[in-house]
DNA sequence: TTACAACTTGAAGTCGGCTTTAAGTCAAGG
DNA sequence: CCTTGACTTAAAGCCGACTTCAAGTTGTAA
C-alpha cells in the first residue's frame, strides 16, 4: 500500500503519516523507488495510535506501547492506570455537565452563590485544565 | 485585592490574569500606581470562567457569556448544547475507556482483530482527536 | 530615605501535533 | 518517450493559552 491508500484507510493525512516516521512511531515497509510502502498491518496499529490519541495519551507515551516488530509491549499496568484517569476524567466531566445545567437553568444572576452550584464547582476544582 | 491576592484565590497565574485582561476577558476595578486592583466579585467571574475552561470552550467562547457588567448574559442554549457535547465525549470516553480495558487485558497480540475490540474502536471512532 | 520585593510592560518563546510551502523526483498510463 | 499527478524533502508556520524575558517602576517596611 503507497501513503494514499493508508492515509484513507486509517483516516489520518499523509503528512501526519510522514511526522509519525519522523519521531519514530511508524515505519513503512520499504520504498518503491522514493515512495514508502507499508504492509497491511499498519492499519491496525494505526488505530490503535488513534485511540491511544482519543484516551489522551501523548505520541511519546504511546511509542512506548509498541516493541520493536510493532507487537504491543504494553505496560498493562500502565494502560489500566490510563483507564482509570479516563474515569476520572468521566467524573468531573459529569460535574461540570450539571454545573453547566445549573448555570443553564439558574435565572439569577448570583447562581454563583448557589450552594448547589458552589459544591459543584468544588468537585470540579481539584484538577486544572 | 492586587493580582497576587487573586492568583491566590483563583489558582491562575498573575501571567494568566493579564492574558486575560489583554484578550479583553476581564477588568481590574481600576490601578493604584501601575499595579492592578481588582474587586472581589473577580474571583466569581474567574471561577466560572475555569469552569467554562474545564468544560472545553475556548476563552473565545467565554467571552461572549459576559456583558459589559460583568453579569452572565449566556445564550442558555449555547450552554445547554455545551452540556450534551459534554455527554457525547462522556459516552466516548466510556468506550475508550473499555477498549483500553480490552486491550489491558486480552492477551493476545491480535485483539486488534477481536470483534468485541472491533466494535468499541468504531463506537469511538466518529470524532478525530 | 533607601532598599527591595513586587509589581509593570511589550515582545518573544513554549508546547504538541500536526499542516503548509517550495522545490524537487519519479512510477505509470498514453 | 513523455507527461503528469502523486509522491518526496527540509524547513517554516499555525493554533490556543499561556509563560518567560528583559528592562523599567513603585508601594511599603525599616
């Protein structure tokens, strides 16, 4: 498969392909003459790049994840303590959700001073952006 | 209060502050000398400006939720559709979650192909990063 | 009064994850 | 054999949300 037709199948543009190999996350199989070739299987991997991606893991961490003939390696502890922050991250998405609700259907102007909304906002404060 | 009191309270950077005021987000109440004096209502509006942060809306979109007095003037259905974003990501962020769970735990080096792991990452799939 | 810590400024730098640009190469169809 | 569209490269640019820097000013305690 040339670079098209992976970048198609996997969803991601040629160029982040290209930066992918750059940093060392990829590998095409050969070239034909300057253009790379890539087996079939890097689809796979390319997706699982994907959701490591939308789980929020870096391109650096999910390097990690992959030894040298592309099978995982992964750290398994690593990727449950990966699920786990996800959790996390459900939960204070849930706060905010309701304390958006609240700021929503709140019609006064000092909702701010709302214990509802002032509890809300503590279960949401621990962790930064 | 001077801006250090405020970082203080509000958990954002004095840097983060005049960013702010820069971006035209927010006011200080006036200046004794150069230094910034702000009113203690400010720390209500950054409160909620966090909030907005955490949820995912640019400083962009905060700013429209303020009039000139510093009051919420939100479009309550911006806020609404903001809060079902939030839902969708939670729903996807759950199906992330289990597939890194599936993948945490199935032994095998082609789960990848496995139907149960097929299905999650096209739950996920719809949204790019 | 003097020292100095804490403020001030505009401009430039940082971060990750790409995309874009400009200039060049080349596989394959006609 | 020639064209041409798809590839190639290195380097620069972009995004938002800040942070850092260098140089200057000032409120306040001693």
């Amino acid at each position: 498969m040339d670079i098209a037709e992976v970048s198609r199948l996997s969803g991601l543009a040629p160029s982040a392909l290209r930066y992918y190999e750059k940093i060392g996350l990829i590998q095409p199989n050969g070239r034909k003459g300057l253009r790379r070739q890539y087996a079939k299987k890097i689809i796979n991997k390319l997706n699982l790049i994907s959701l490591a991606r939308m789980a929020g893991l870096s391109l650096n961490e999910i390097m990690t994840m992959f030894n040298e003939s592309d099978e995982l390696s992964i750290d398994r502890y690593l990727l449950a303590q990966k699920a786990s922050e996800i959790d996390v991250q459900i939960k204070r998405l849930q706060a905010i959700r309701d304390s958006l609700n609240h700021v929503a259907s709140c019609p006064q102007s000092d909702h701010l001073q709302c214990p509802s909304f002032q509890q809300l906002m503590k279960s949401v404060k621990p962790c930064s952006p």
